[in-house]
C-alpha cells in the first residue's frame, strides 16, 4: 500500500506469482446480527434473514445464555446450565434453517453472560451493518430489546412476534 492510498491491499501468495488486490467495502461485507431465544426465534430469524438476503450479508444468530452462578458445582446448578444449553441450541435448530431457506449464509453462537451487554458487544465487535432482536410483551420484568435500543450504536431493528 502507497502513502496516498486510503484503502488497504492484500497480498495473495500462492503457486502463480503473488496476486494484489484491493479490499473494498464490497469485498468484505459486515454482517447482520440476531439475537434468538426459544420464544421469539422464528420471527425474529425471518425478519433477520429477509434483511440479510436483501442486504446480501452474512447472518450471525446469537443466543446468550446466563451466566452460571458462582455455586455452579452443585448439580441443581449443572442441570440449570444443560437446560439452558438445550434451549440455546433449539432456538439456534430453528432459526439456521430459516436462513438457509433465505439463502443466507449463516451461523450460530451461545454466549454467557448478561443478554443486553453480550448482544452489544457482539455487534460492535463484529461491526455489524444491523442488530435484530426479538420482543415480548413482558409486563414486569425489564426488556432486552429496550436494554439493547438503549446502549447500542448499532441500528436496531425489533421484530415483534406474531399474537396467537
């Protein structure tokens, strides 16, 4: 890379004689960000999806589990945190394929900690274009969605589950 240019090269080795080429926006593509819990998942992975094929991103879900207690030797505990893996991994089971149908590609992650924190750091770490998340009516308890609108730079975009 010259002094005057603003955008980074990479250099490709391999057996022919090494190939530079220019990374533009375009070439690597920041991609959409959802959260899926086991309540909202196929909603939220629809919309998800939909923006990532309109986008052309790539789509990562996440699922953030809560962190296990300090007592996490006692087996009460032990199956608190196998429960919570199997819901993780059911709310990945069904929004994966959602993607796939969408023809986007995709992958999963489950992550501890505190949902609002975890999610935002998850899109900022990743510098990603979009955070979707998923809403519930939850009359008492505080809202990750709201937690998320709150204290990410990253847009948001809730995706409301459908009334039964």
């Amino acid at each position: 890379m010259t002094s005057t240019d603003t955008q980074p090269e990479i250099e490709i080795s391999g057996p022919r004689a090494p190939i530079r080429r220019r990374i533009t926006a375009t070439s690597v593509r920041a991609p959409v960000v959802a959260a899926v819990e086991s309540a909202t998942a196929r909603e939220t992975a629809e919309v998800a999806a939909q923006l990532a094929s309109e986008l052309k991103a790539p789509l990562t879900f996440i699922h953030v589990r809560p962190r296990p207690p300090a007592s996490a030797g006692s087996v009460r505990s032990r199956r608190q945190s196998v429960r919570e893996l199997f819901r993780a991994h059911g709310a990945l089971g069904v929004a994966l394929p959602v993607a796939t149908r969408w023809g986007v590609m995709a992958q999963g992650e489950i992550v501890d900690g505190n949902p609002v924190d975890e999610l935002v750091k998850a899109a900022t770490r990743r510098k990603a274009r979009l955070l979707v998340v998923g809403s519930r009516r939850r009359r008492f308890k505080r809202s990750v969605s709201r937690g998320v609108l709150k204290t990410s730079a990253v847009p948001v975009v809730v995706a409301h589950a459908r009334p039964l």
